[in-house]
C-alpha cells in the first residue's frame, strides 16, 4: 500500500489533437494556477497523516504554476514559465537547414540552449560557470521536445529554444521542459499561419516535474531547500499518454527501494497531470477553471 496519500487525481487530460481548429491561433496573456493539487484542502494536511513542508505545501502539493506568453517580440514562439519562485523564459527560433548528420533527409531537429543569468541564484553564477551541468540539461531539454514532435512535419529546419533561468529556486531543468514545449507549438502555429508548414507538427504534449526523498517523506515539485536537504532527488519527464521519456533518480545519501521508485514515479505523475492540463488551458484547448 502506498504510504504516502495523495489528493484526489483531476480529471482526464484530453487527447492530444494533431490539427484542430483549436491550434490554429496563437495565444498571449498568462495562465494562472495558484493551487495545482487536488480537492483535498490544505487545512486538513495534518489530520490526513501529512507532513507540512518547508514552504508550508503538502507532500504532494506543487508550487504556484504560470505562463505568460509573447513576451519576446522576436521569438518564434516565446513563455515565460514560473513554478514558484522559479521563472524560466522560454524562447523557440527558426534557422533553416539542419546539423549535418540530417541533411538531406526530409526531417528537422528540435534542441535547447540552457543558461542561468549572473542574478538568478542567491551567489551571483559566472556566465560561462558549470558547462558539464549546463550541456547535460540542454540535451534533456532537447530530448524531451523531440520526443513528442514529428521532426518530418516541418521540413530540414530546426527549431532552436533557448532557456534562460531568471530567477532559481529549484526545478530549472523541469520548468524549462514545461515552458519549452510551450515555446515551440507557438512558433509552429506561427509557421502554420505563415504557410510554411500545413500542420502542427506535434504527437503528443510533454511536462517535468521533480520529486525527493526530504527526511525519509516523499515530496512533489522541491524547490530549492528542499533539493539541497533531499536523500533522494528525481527528475521526471512524461507525455500526456503518460509515457515516460526521461527519469533521472539519484541517492544524493544512499539507496532507494524499487517499491520507492513507483512511488516516486506515481507521485510525479500526479503533478505532470496537473501541468498537462494547465499547459492545454493556456493553448486554449481546455476547460476553464
């Protein structure tokens, strides 16, 4: 039996559509969703059984999600994604032709580009700092945007996002993710709309979030210290189908048991669930709250 309960899990995320009348526009403005958890108010976390966190959050309780979108002029497509006090600004470009291994092929490429800015952390981070942490995370990023995109939609161009950490409080690699997906099926709607592409390239949607291990409990979306204190660290990547694309797992203070991994693996997908249907809401392809 899982020991750690969680909320109430939301609706079904609807399917995801390959061309409808609902991608056919961009979208600007923000998303808000100031609780992402379930129907189980906050007041009866300690009656449940459930530890109150650093921040005040249940176990399995995200942080305050929004998306704001077409802040950059220029950009393909561009989101600003806020997970707490995480802010990552997402930004999809266009270059036509593709890496050479391509060429000639019919297909495009999607990848990252990853940087923290000098104030982003509490101790100023030099520009060029940690380029081993830095080119591990732009080809998750990478990665995790192909994974769900149909690289022949779109001929031998690729779209490159750039995610630029503003503001770091945990979750960077997953914020970025979430708000990179975002990014690119704006530009590709820009495409659409421009004629360059008749449509959408994109399988399926795709989300992060992280989950830990913080004095022997396990936790949804950490922010900061709650990473530094965890004795397990995940990182998860899911489709809407629910389909895993990436987990990074570490004991950072010793090992962890299969029975915990599922927990781990049910936990995150509780919270992708939620971020799924608050990245559909802001495409304008969902309910409302």
């Amino acid at each position: 039996m899982d020991r750690y309960p969680l909320t109430q899990v939301p609706d079904e995320v609807p399917a995801w559509p390959t061309d409808r009348g609902l991608l056919s526009q961009g979208r600007k403005g923000t998303i808000v969703l100031s609780r992402l958890t379930g129907e189980v108010p906050y007041s009866g976390a300690e009656d449940q059984g459930m530890s109150v966190r650093f921040d005040g959050r249940r176990p399995d309780e995200m942080r305050r999600l929004t998306f704001d979108g077409g802040v950059q002029k220029y950009a393909l497509g561009s989101v600003l994604v806020a997970m707490g006090d995480t802010k990552v600004l997402c930004a999809a470009s266009l270059e036509e032709g593709v890496p050479p291994f391509l060429k000639g092929k019919g297909q495009g490429w999607v990848t990252a580009e990853y940087g923290m800015l000098p104030a982003s952390t509490e101790v100023r981070t030099a520009r060029d700092g940690n380029r081993g942490r830095t080119m591990e995370i732009q080809r998750l990023i990478g990665r995790s945007l192909r994974a769900v995109t149909d690289l022949r939609g779109f001929g031998e161009r690729t779209i490159r996002v750039d995610c630029d950490v503003i503001q770091a409080d945990g979750g960077t690699r997953t914020a970025a993710i979430t708000g990179g997906f975002l990014a690119v099926v704006e530009g590709f709607r820009k495409m659409k709309e421009a004629g360059q592409i008749h449509r959408l390239p994109i399988k399926d949607q795709v989300a992060a979030v992280s989950v830990g291990m913080v004095r022997g409990e396990l936790f949804l979306d950490l922010n900061y210290a709650e990473d530094a204190a965890a004795e397990v660290d995940a990182n998860l990547v899911m489709t809407g189908s629910g389909d895993l694309v990436e987990v990074q797992c570490t004991g950072e203070e010793g090992a962890f048991s299969r029975e915990q991994l599922n927990q781990m693996l049910d936990l995150a997908w509780l919270g992708i669930r939620q971020i799924h249907k608050a990245q559909l809401r802001f495409l304008g392809m969902g309910r409302g709250e």
